[in-house]
C-alpha cells in the first residue's frame, strides 16, 4: 500500500510505502490478510474521514490512521472469526467482494461476500469484544451456495444425499422434501465427498 503526499516537492518524494502496517502478522490459520490471488480483493475510504481505510481479503480489516500505523488484531471486524479459529465472524462470512459506505449515514456500510450480502449499523464500533463490529443477514433466505460435488447413496433403499459447497460446508439430508432443512456434517470448504455402500 502506498501512500501520496500532495505536498512533496520531487516526485520521488510522492509515494511512502505502508505495506509493513498492512494486517499481515496477525497469524494464527487465518488472521492474516490473504487475497487469495486476488480472488476477493478490496479497498474502500470512508467518505466522511480519509484516514479510516477499510480492506477486504478472506476477512474485512480496518484502519482509523490510514495504515500509517500496524494494523492487528484490533482491526479484524469481519470475515473468519476474529477468535482466528476457522469459523465465521457472527452474522458474516469469509472471502470479501464489495465493500459500501451508505452515502446519508458512512458509519452504516455493506459487505458482499461468497456468504451474501451483511449490513452494519456502526463499521467504526470499539469494544473490549473479540468481535467490535455487529452484522446483521440481509439474505432473507437467499442461499449464496455453489457445490463442487453431489453424493447420492448407492442404495436404491435411501434418500441420502450429501454436498459440499464452496466456502459453505459439507452439508447433508436423508428427506426427499426440498423444503425440510439439512443439516451441516462439516465446515469451511465442502470439496468432495462421497457415500460409501
């Protein structure tokens, strides 16, 4: 990340570098930033205060200095739980896409993720929580779900079906009902899966 100064009188005086204050030593399975190849990338200023920067990676950072100074653990409010297990933060999901600031309130904002789509009433919330900044689902029941595979039971006995989604878990039922609820085997990645006879 670089920053400009406007006021420099050579041109090789412009640019500072802040990449050193960036949330990359946090650590931990997933504190870190990690864009993912770029995959889901982005950055966003807030309208009404140019120094508070909000990053998206895997999780959603934020910086009240600009990242002028280390950005840690404090500035985790989003994404993975900032417990740094593989989790979710609460009311939110991992891989950031869009980031918004509400134009008549920026201390209300959105977050697009491969989990759908949250809203905060307060991105610039501070506690002593783990968790500073509160999530609320916009989803209403819209599934944000794309699976990498489809297991049915071998057994023409058996309505066993498993799934596993990107970014969405392993998730399982037994019911032919569309509408009956599955229940959730395992977390994080779905992948493959298979159901043995």
């Amino acid at each position: 990340m670089l920053k400009y100064n406007a006021a420099a009188e050579t041109p090789e005086e412009q640019w500072t570098d802040l990449s050193a204050n960036l949330p990359i030593n946090i650590g931990g399975r997933v504190g870190s930033l990690n864009l993912q190849g770029h995959y889901n990338m982005f950055i966003r200023i807030k309208p009404d205060d140019s120094n508070f920067i909000v990053l998206g990676g895997t999780n959603i950072y934020r910086s009240t200095t600009g990242f002028t100074t280390p950005a840690g653990q404090e500035s985790w409010v989003g994404g993975y739980s900032s417990d740094n297990s593989v989790g979710v933060y609460t009311n939110h999901h991992p891989d950031q896409h869009n980031f918004i600031f509400l134009p008549k309130n920026p201390n209300r904002a959105l977050s697009a993720n491969d989990g759908g789509v949250q809203l905060t009433e307060d991105i610039t919330a501070s506690n002593d929580d783990v968790e500073q900044v509160q999530w609320t689902s916009l989803n209403n029941g819209y599934l944000t779900t794309q699976p990498y595979t489809v297991s049915f039971d071998p057994s023409a006995k058996s309505d066993d079906l498993l799934a596993g989604f990107q970014d969405n878990g392993t998730w399982y039922t037994s019911s032919p009902n569309g509408k009956k609820a599955w229940e959730e085997d395992f977390g994080g990645d779905g992948a493959y899966n298979a159901i043995a006879d």
